[in-house]
C-alpha cells in the first residue's frame, strides 16, 4: 500500500508540472517597426541624391555705367527642390525662399556690395538701412511641379511673382499646398526665374549672396 501511494504521488506532480509548461509557451511573436520623418525640403540630382554644395549660377555681365539687369533660373534638372511630406495626417505646407543672413544681406565681393531689396528704380539706392542699390525678382509661376514616386499634384500649386523689399518682403512662397494635398508625398519644382537688378557703376568683382530654403 505505501508502494502505490507512492507511484501515485509521483504522477501527480509531473501533471501539474506539464501543465504550467503548456500555460507559459506561445508559438507567436510581434515584431515592431517604427518609421520616422519631418516636414523637408532639399535640393536633388536627377537620381533624387542631395547635392552637396548647390548654387545658382547668374550669367556674367559687363561693367555698365546704367543700371542692368541679370536673370538666372533656380531649380534645374541637376539642382532641383524637393519637398518631402512624411505626415499622414497634415496635408497643408508652403515652402519659400529669403536670405540667409536676414533683411540687411546684400551681393558681395568681400569689399563691395550691391542690394537684392532695394525697391527703387533703376536700381537706386532707397530709404531703407543700407547705402546699396538692387533688387531681386523672383517668379515661381513659370516653374513646373513635378510628384515624385506617383505622388499627385493635386492641390500643390506654385507661387506668384514677387520682389524683396527691406521691411515688407523678407520672404517669397515658392510653392503651396492646401487642404486636400496628398499626404504623404513628395514633390519636384524646377524652372523657377531669378531676375536680379545691378546699380550703374558697380565694382567688378565675384558677389555671392546666400539664400536659405524652408518648408513649414
């Protein structure tokens, strides 16, 4: 009799100890991913890489003792904008152009200068804070919009022509989407003109001017 008792109390506890092993094993596991981004905007090669030092290249021009003019493009099939949309939910940005260094930039050859908001005519120098003349144009309307990957147009439409004028018009829209945009999305603009006016007499030289692209 204490022979059985015994087999059956061994049986007993490996019953209860399979049983908690089937309770704790599972034959399913979860995976996770996360995917990450922001509002951006950057400008491209063809093959959608970043360029490294993007830059714009305005034509030469003759010394001139009048005013002239000089014209360029920005966003070429080798330096093109890109806007990117990683948001699902928010359809509405608007991407624009202003000088990097703020309402008081101007051209420059490290000795002399020339203004880029400067409303006076003929490329006078004006009221505003500094003693140079000048004044760029700029003219998104003519450019060309282009979804990337598929990515529609539909409500993603470019900007108007407009100047910089120290004090009123320290940035220009360049490109706009509103309600009903595809989100998310990305977008190519190219083909937007530059018109740049050079006061009379200006030193010759190399001027440079920075300019900083944003998307909000």
């Amino acid at each position: 009799m204490r022979k059985l008792i015994t087999v059956i109390s061994l049986v007993f506890a490996v019953s209860v100890l399979t049983g908690v092993l089937a309770a704790l094993a599972s034959d399913t596991t979860e995976f996770s991913q996360s995917i990450t981004g922001s509002l951006d905007v950057q400008i491209v090669d063809a093959s959608g890489n970043t360029v490294t030092s993007p830059g714009v290249a305005f034509p030469s021009k003759a010394f001139s003792m009048t005013y002239q003019a000089s014209a360029a493009t920005l966003g070429t099939s080798s330096e093109r904008m890109r806007i990117t949309n990683p948001s699902g939910t928010t359809d509405t940005w608007t991407l624009n152009i202003a000088a990097t260094s703020g309402a008081t930039a101007a051209w420059s050859n490290g000795t002399n200068y020339y203004d880029y908001n400067d409303s006076t005519a003929s490329a006078g120098d004006g009221v505003d804070t500094d003693s140079y003349g000048g004044q760029m144009t700029i003219d998104p309307s003519v450019g060309t919009i282009a979804g990337v990957g598929g990515t529609a147009t539909t409500n993603v439409s470019k900007g108007t022509s407009d100047a910089f004028v120290e004090g009123s018009v320290s940035s220009i829209d360049l490109m706009t989407a509103a309600a009903g945009a595809p989100k998310p999305g990305q977008w190519d603009l190219t083909g937007t003109s530059l018109s740049q006016t050079i006061p009379g007499a200006q030193t010759t030289g190399s001027y440079t001017l920075n300019m900083t692209l944003t998307a909000t």
